[in-house]
C-alpha cells in the first residue's frame, strides 16, 4: 500500500484486509498509517514504514525470519505509534 502524499492529513493509509509481500518489500508506506488488518512480509522487509505522522497497529504483523525484517519503521520527527492490541510475531 502506498500514498504519495507529502504531509499529514493529506491521504491517510487504513488497512482493513491482508497484505502479504515477499522479500525486500514494504507493506505499507506513506504518511499517517492505521492498519486494522494483517501485514505478512518476508526476508529484509518492513511491514509499516512512516515518513511522518502517526501509525496506530492493530490486527497482526509477522516477518521474515531473516533477523533483517522491522514491523514498524519511522523517519522524521514527532511521530506516535501506538499498538491497539497488535500481535507481533518477529522472525
């Protein structure tokens, strides 16, 4: 999934379903990121990478097992994740 917006409050991402990526791949990438929904990613791949804004994680995120994977990645400054009941299960 992804935005291509350039500030928050432009074009949130919500998850409701499934993503499932494979190797070297992003889940969701944008500004302000809400997933309800299950992230499965493989080996050196981020399930939720945020550039700015808040992220809230509920449902589920499983990663690879290449010990290279991130459930949750953020750049910038001033950004909230909160876990609403997500499960993790991190390679």
């Amino acid at each position: 999934m992804y935005t291509n917006a350039t500030s928050t409050g432009t074009n949130p991402l919500i998850n409701v379903g499934n993503i499932t990526v494979g190797d070297n791949a992003v889940g969701m990438y944008g500004y302000e990121e809400n997933s309800n929904g299950n992230i499965t990613v493989g080996n050196g791949s981020i399930a939720m990478y945020s550039k700015g804004g808040n992220v809230n994680a509920a449902g589920s995120i499983t990663t690879g097992n290449s010990g290279e994977s991130v459930g949750v990645y953020t750049v910038g400054n001033g950004q909230t994740i909160t876990n609403n009941g997500a499960t993790f299960n991190l390679g």
